[in-house]
C-alpha cells in the first residue's frame, strides 16, 4: 500500500488505518469525523497476487497544512524509496 501513503506524503494528507490485515486493507482521513469524505478499500487478489481498490468513497475536502518532510504517514520503507530512487 506504499502508493497510497506515497501520494498522500505528496499531496500533504493526512489518513488512519482503520484496518490492515493480509487480505483487506481500509483507511479514512485523518478528517473524516470533521467532514472529509476521503474513505479507501482495498484487498488482496488471489487470483491476480496483487493488491487492488476496491472502492474509494469521496475525494479529500479537507485543506493539506502538512510538510512532505514532516508527514505523519512518514515511514522507513517510504523514505528508503526516495532514498533510492535519488541515488539511481
């Protein structure tokens, strides 16, 4: 789900993993109780071994105030990747 964070580290969002298990995945936005309508599901394909989205509910409608280096969905594996992609 690296994509996921990555283009909320990007755009400056902020989400909650609301469940993360080795065959579902649903997160929300971090404003959702204040109005966002931002809501993600995802699970994983037996058939095709990948991860797909299922259904995105609404687009973020909440205002980003985050800085890309300060991003709360920050992580080691994220920062790794652009670790190495500037070194390639």
């Amino acid at each position: 789900m690296s994509y996921i964070k990555q283009y909320h580290i990007d755009n400056g969002f902020r989400f909650l993993v609301l469940e993360s298990k080795s065959d579902k995945y649903i997160c929300q936005c971090i404003d959702y109780k204040k109005g966002c309508p931002w809501r993600l599901r995802a699970s994983y394909s037996k058939r095709n071994f990948k991860w797909e989205i299922r259904k995105i509910d609404g687009s973020h409608t909440c205002l980003s105030t985050m800085q890309p280096t300060d991003h709360v969905n920050l992580d080691s594996n994220q920062i790794g990747s652009i670790v190495i992609n500037s070194v390639k």
